[in-house]
C-alpha cells in the first residue's frame, strides 16, 4: 500500500503535526484513528533522501545498493470497513498470506504508527499505514550525465539512455533528479519537460518556480520546437514524411501505444538524413507529444526504430505492426510482448518485474500505482513518467498511471530494526553488499541476469530543444553517425 504519489516532492519528509483535537469519549472497544495530518510543503528532496543509499559500478552498469525505505498511505476509499487480511487477500496477492503474517509479526507494517499484530483489525476512514520495504533498483548504464548548460534559471543536460527523469515505478536514485542532487549538488530541480527513459539528449530543468512557469507557458502556447534524431530499420524514404495518425494508450501499466482510429490526433514530420545499406538515420520534429508519438508513427510506416524493445518486437505480427497490422487483440498484443521480453530475461527493459506480473486485476492500469508529481509537459517518447494525480497531460484527456510498482503493495514488507542495510555499510563492493539478504525480501532470494550496456541504448535521442528564449543542442550521437556500422 503505497501513497499516491510517493515520489512526490514531500516524500520521506515528516508530516507536520497538526494541533491535537480533542478526543472524544470512545465507545467500549472502538478503535481510535487520529485525524489526517498535513505534508510539509515543498517539491524537493532532502540530504536524508539522497544518503537513503550508494551507488557502485560494475559491468558498465549504475548499480543502488538495496535499501529500506518508507512507503506511506492513507486508507483508501475502497478499504474502508475492510479488516488488512481481506485486502491482502483480494487486492495485493503476489505473497501468501503467510507473508504478510510474518510481516506484521517483524513489526513492518504499522497503523496510525502503531506496529499491526492482528491483520483482522477492519479498517477505518484516515487510517495511516506505513510499511517499510527493501528496495531494489534496476542498473541503469554507468554514462555519467553530461551539463550542457547552466545559470541562475535553468540546468539543461544530456540524459543518457536507461535513466528515468525522476523518481517512478521502480527507479528512485537511478534517475536523473537523483544523480544531480548527489553528484552534482543540484536540487529543489523543477522538471519542464520528460523524456522516455530510453530515451538519450537534451533534458531542461527549471531552477525555481517562476521560470518553471514562465517555460509551461510556452509549452501551452506551443511555442517550443523539440528535434529528434533516430536510426531506423530499412530504407527510409528520402522525401520528407508527414504521419498523423491517431495514437491510442494500450496500456499505462506495460507502457504499450498503438494507431488507432479511436486515438488522440498527432502528428510528426520525418526526414531521412542517411541510409547506410541497411538502416537509416531520420530526423524527427514532432508537432504534439503524445506518448511514444514517434516510435508509434515509425513502427505504422514500416521503419521502426533499429532496437525499439517495445515496438520493435515479434510479438506485433509477422509485420511488427506496419500499416496498423496487428492481428491480436490488446490483451494477446501485451502477453506476446511480456513472453517475448521474459523469454530474453529483459523484463526490466519495460520497467517490471516478474512480481509486477502477478498483481490482479483491479489494479491494472487503475492509476493506484505510484505517480509521479511534477506536472510537467508529455514527451512523444515518454514511456515512464507521468503527472500528479489529479493533474492532466495538457496533450491528453486522461490522467495516466505510471508503470507497475511492485512496492506499492504492502507485497514487499521487509524490515526490522535488527537487521542491518547495505547502505550502511561504507567501503563494500556490490558483490559484499549484495551478500546482506533480508529474509523476508522477495528479490533477495532472486538472481537476476544484468542487462548489457548495449541493451540499455536505444537509438532515439532528443537533438534540440528550443524556445522564444533558447535554444539548446546536444552531439550527435555516434550511432546516427554517416558511416556507423552495428
């Protein structure tokens, strides 16, 4: 059970507490639940937050020692009248019962900040739940990020491949806002725009509220002009391609796109800039930002992009999905991807893991995942990210969800006081930390196979961004080079 939006600004900080209410005479054996109390407010993230953990490298690979962290909720709605047994039972069943027993008994799971012994107290409106887990991130490539430009007003980067914007799904310090605060002490950092998390170049922060207003404004006004630069499969053609076909959402969840008449309008130009025998290098300007415009609008005309670990897949049909061409339903599209990923090892490719998996139904693609809270403007690649809750991409209706969270669900509790973290533990190699097993941790008792440096590429990068105000580039990548070969 995880609070919407944990990766919020306020996270990790102590809530504020509110001037006690008098508490009125309970009834005989009616439980007290003490009133909501309010979050500090503010967007950044502490020097607490940054020292949760380290990072170590190895293989080509950023490496976050597992660490225990706080997930904190409020009872939902739906939960209300229900005892925590049920709601384990019903909603979060990637565990036995057995676990969540063994987890209320190592003191993991605390209501109103009281340790829960009894899983069949029934819960009440404002019931506080806090459940501290053992986090395990993703590698993301060891490429150090690259400060293109900096002032009193912005931070303009260029993002490597693999690494999310902020803090999502299961990526917290293996994300860009992470990695600045700690190694570049940059912080109190206002996300203007986002980038998929395979998605490489230029990336703007805003320093402080104003500018990051005074840039969402011409966001609305559609004043920027993004570039995009890609390597595609084929012969691109060589006059410019003009593709405005509708994009629908198949799933927020597994982060899947597909043409659909019944989709949002979009468009985006593409020119070819090289052909080298085998694939060809297209430039992209997208002219709305629409989720994974671009690769969408390349998979529909048959040149999709070189290593596209979505759209790129057996798993679309005999044509990987040219001309619309699918041949499955939604829900057999996403199983093929899923078996086709699983069968590679590289699940953590589309951002989820085997337990991600077994989540049931109702929280599928329902928006209870955790969410992103910087509102900030849709990407044409992003895959992700996503918005507060209760705030709307200005490119879409909907309010998306971000990707499963295994650790969001109470499926995860693994911590007592008495067992020590890697964190801790200063000086040890990844190998020595990862020898700290926290019994109750479903991926300590995993081996997962490292993805390659290679497979965390993929060849789509942001060339440009420019505004009424500026106008920022970064290299061409080596792979959109003339004479590249694979």
């Amino acid at each position: 059970m995880a609070e919407p939006g944990p990766e919020s600004g306020a996270l990790g900080e102590e809530e504020a507490a509110a001037p006690a209410p008098k508490k009125r005479r309970l009834a005989a054996g009616e439980r007290y639940v003490p009133p909501p109390r309010k979050l500090k407010a503010g967007v950044s993230f502490s020097a607490e937050h940054f020292a949760e953990t380290s990072y170590y490298f190895e293989g080509g690979l950023r490496k976050v020692r597992p660490y225990y962290y706080d997930f904190r909720t409020y009872c939902k709605g739906r939960w209300v009248g229900r005892s925590l047994l049920h709601v384990f039972s019903t909603e979060f069943r990637a565990q036995p019962l057995a676990f969540y027993r063994a987890a209320a008994r190592a003191g993991r799971l605390r209501l109103n900040e009281e340790p829960v012994r009894d899983l069949d107290v029934v819960l009440k409106n404002n019931d506080f739940l806090r459940n501290t887990v053992h986090r395990h991130e993703p590698p993301v490539t060891a490429q150090p990020i690259q400060i293109l430009a900096e002032d009193d007003e912005v931070v303009v980067v260029d993002k490597p491949s693999s690494l999310p914007v902020h803090p999502c799904g299961r990526f917290r310090h293996n994300t860009v806002i992470f990695i600045l605060g700690k190694e570049h002490n940059l912080k109190e950092l206002h996300t203007i725009h986002r980038l998929d998390r395979m998605t490489s170049g230029v990336l703007m922060f805003a320093k402080t509220v104003e500018v990051s207003k005074r840039i969402d404004e011409q966001v609305r006004e559609r004043q920027l002009e993004k570039e995009y630069v890609c390597r595609v499969v084929g012969e691109f053609p060589e006059h410019e391609v003009v593709c405005e076909e509708p994009i629908l959402v198949v799933s927020y969840k597994v982060g899947v796109c597909r043409v659909d008449p019944k989709g949002k309008p979009c468009k985006t130009i593409f020119q070819r800039l090289s052909y080298n025998g085998k694939t060809s290098v297209v430039k992209c300007l997208p002219r709305t930002g629409r989720t994974h415009q671009i690769r969408v609008h390349l998979q529909y005309l048959g040149h999709p992009i070189v290593n596209d670990p979505i759209y790129n897949m057996e798993a679309w049909g005999p044509e990987k999905g040219k001309g619309g061409k699918i041949g499955k339903t939604d829900e057999e599209l996403l199983k093929a991807l899923v078996e086709e990923h699983r069968s590679k090892q590289s699940l953590d490719v589309l951002g989820i893991s085997e337990e991600d998996l077994n989540t049931n139904a109702e929280n599928q693609d329902s928006g209870n995942s955790s969410e992103c809270t910087e509102s900030v403007q849709a990407d044409p690649t992003n895959e992700n990210s996503c918005p507060a809750e209760g705030t709307k991409d200005p490119e879409r209706n909907e309010t998306p969800a971000c990707t499963l969270d295994p650790d969001t669900n109470l499926e995860t509790l693994e911590k007592t006081t008495e067992l020590g973290s890697c964190e801790n533990k200063t000086g040890q190699t990844g190998e020595n930390c990862s020898e700290e097993k926290d019994p109750l941790c479903v991926e300590c008792k995993i081996s997962r196979r490292d993805p390659s440096p290679k497979e965390l590429v993929m060849y789509l990068h942001a060339l440009r961004y420019k505004g009424a105000e500026f106008d920022y580039c970064s290299k061409m990548p080596e792979w959109a080079m003339e004479d590249w070969e694979e």
